[in-house]
C-alpha cells in the first residue's frame, strides 16, 4: 500500500492537467478578524513562521546596503519586519491594499524600533505611484495566488518589470495549483492534523487560486530578465519560487537565521527542513 504522500505525488504525476482556478473569496484580507487569524499564524512557533524564516535568509541573499526593496502585498508585515531587522542597512517598503493588514505591520515595526521599514496602502497589480525604475528589489511571499485572474498575474508581471531597475534583484514565492484533488485534499488534511480550522480552509483556498508553474514560467519569460530563474518543488508544485541568484547573507544574518531555527518546535523545525529541501530537488539553493 502506498503512503498518504506517494499516493498524492501519483495522482500528481498521472493528472493531465491542473486543476481549475477558484479565485480567493477575500481578495483583500482586510476583515478585522482574518487580520487578526492570519497574524497569529506568523508569530515565533505559528505555521507561517517557518515558511518567513526560508523566505527572510532568501531575501537577506539577494539585497544590499542602501536598497530599497519593495514587498508586494505584504499583509502584516511579519515576515518584512523579520527582514528589515536582520539588514538594518537596507531600507523595506510593504505594499498592500488591506489598511487593517498595514496597521498591525506598522504598529509591530515600531513596537520592534526599526526606523528601516515603512507600509502604503497601493495595489501590486499596478504598483501605480511608483516611479519607473526605482526599486532595488521586488519581494513577495504567499501573495500573488490573490490576484483576482490570469490577466491581473500578467500586469502585475509587467508593473513590476516597469519599476524594478535594471539588474534588480527578485524573490517571488507563492503556491502553485495542483493538478489533481485527490492529491490536494491529501496536502491539506496534513495540515488539518496540527493547524486550526480557518488556517487549513485558508490553505485550500490557496491552492486553488494559486497560478500554474506554466503561468509562472511564461511570465518570466516576458519580463525579459535573463537573470530571473523559476524553482518549484518537484512533482507536486506546492511551493514555487522566481528568483534572482543569491549571494551569501549580510554578515550576520546566517547567525540570526540559525538562531531563529533553534528557537523553533521540533515540528516547525522539520517543516522548514522540508521545504529548504524540496525547493533545494527543484534546484534553489539556499543561502549561506
Ligand atoms: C495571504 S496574504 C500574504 C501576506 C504576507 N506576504 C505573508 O507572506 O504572510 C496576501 C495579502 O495580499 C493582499 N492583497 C491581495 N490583493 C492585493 C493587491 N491587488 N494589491 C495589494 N495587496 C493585495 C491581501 O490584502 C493580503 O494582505
């Protein structure tokens, strides 16, 4: 008999094509209460605190001194903050169109002294406002799956080749649709194991509203970047990523990584080891 996983990594394997796409019912997650739930999910020993750690050491190894780096759809800004605290000589800005989200963010930056992060209010399908070619680095995290469709995916691919300047550096890192629900009520009853209600239906909403690693790859494609690279965790695309290449971590910040993880449950800790290593399978390395 085959395991829970092989099983689905089967199903994955032998579907033809992924799924259909069921948008997010909240786009925006400005509801007072899903502020609320989702912020609890990324504190230190929450479910999304592993996922930021990977996310903030990726970062940390595609920014420098004095960049400025523009978080797309930001939410709270919990994992921003993790990042501006661990390279207090670059400068962060969270875009998100969610005002409850962008108040805990500012809130928790101030409450955490960082004087190198700020929130706006703006829509990442667009980026309107923003000068063309005045961003170091593009960053998102669990974000882009929110987009209302195909389309927006395409603009938002574009706003972001407008203001990101040449040699610009990029971290993507959202979920990709599977092809199979067999497969994905699997992923997500893992999930239901541990994690609360409102977080495993969150989960599955996203992986259905996620994009394709099809849609992924024809995007970079058009941002006409030769640089840009896509990853994705092989044979089930639960994780995928569009990335720059990294180069080592500010100094220091391998330390704080280290630290964090160390800080983390024995369950947190192997999640976060499973993610570095399927995306490691799908060719990301990851920073030291
Ligand atoms: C699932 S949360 C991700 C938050 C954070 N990046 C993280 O890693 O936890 C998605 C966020 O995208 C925001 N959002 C959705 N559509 C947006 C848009 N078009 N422009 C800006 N923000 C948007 C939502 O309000 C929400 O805060």
């Amino acid at each position: 008999m085959l395991g829970d996983i092989p099983r689905a990594l089967w199903y994955e394997a032998t579907a033809r094509d992924p799924l259909p796409r069921q948008p997010e019912h909240e786009l925006v997650m400005n509801d007072a209460g899903t502020v609320s739930d989702y912020t609890s999910c990324g504190t230190e020993g929450g479910a999304l605190f592993g996922p930021y750690l990977y996310n903030a050491a990726q970062v940390s190894a595609r920014v420098r001194t004095g960049d400025l780096v523009l978080d797309l759809g930001c939410g709270s800004g919990q994992l921003l903050n993790l990042i501006a605290r661990w390279n207090p000589a670059t400068r962060f800005r969270g875009i998100d169109l969610a005002p409850n989200m962008l108040a805990e963010g500012r809130a928790a930056a101030a409450a955490a002294g960082l004087s190198n992060v700020d929130f706006v209010e703006g829509d990442f399908s667009t980026l309107d406002g923003i000068a063309d070619g005045s961003v170091d680095a593009v960053i998102s995290s669990m974000a882009l799956h929110h987009l209302p469709d195909r389309g927006a995916l395409t603009r938002c691919f574009d706003a972001i080749g407008r203001v990101l300047r040449p040699g610009g550096a990029l971290y993507l890192m959202d979920f990709g649709r599977l092809r199979s629900d067999r497969s994905l009520e699997i992923f997500v009853a893992k999930v239901a194991v541990s994690e609360t209600k409102a977080l495993t239906q969150d989960y599955r909403a996203s992986l259905h509203a996620a994009f394709t690693p099809g849609d992924f790859q024809t995007e970079i494609a058009r941002l006409s970047r030769r640089n840009v690279a896509f990853y994705r965790t092989p044979l089930a695309p639960l994780a995928m990523v569009a990335a720059t290449p990294a180069r080592n971590m500010v100094p220091g910040g391998n330390a704080l990584f280290h630290q964090a993880v160390r800080r983390l449950s024995r369950t947190r800790r192997a999640e976060l080891a499973q993610l570095r290593m399927f995306l490691g399978l799908g060719g990301l390395r990851f920073p030291r």
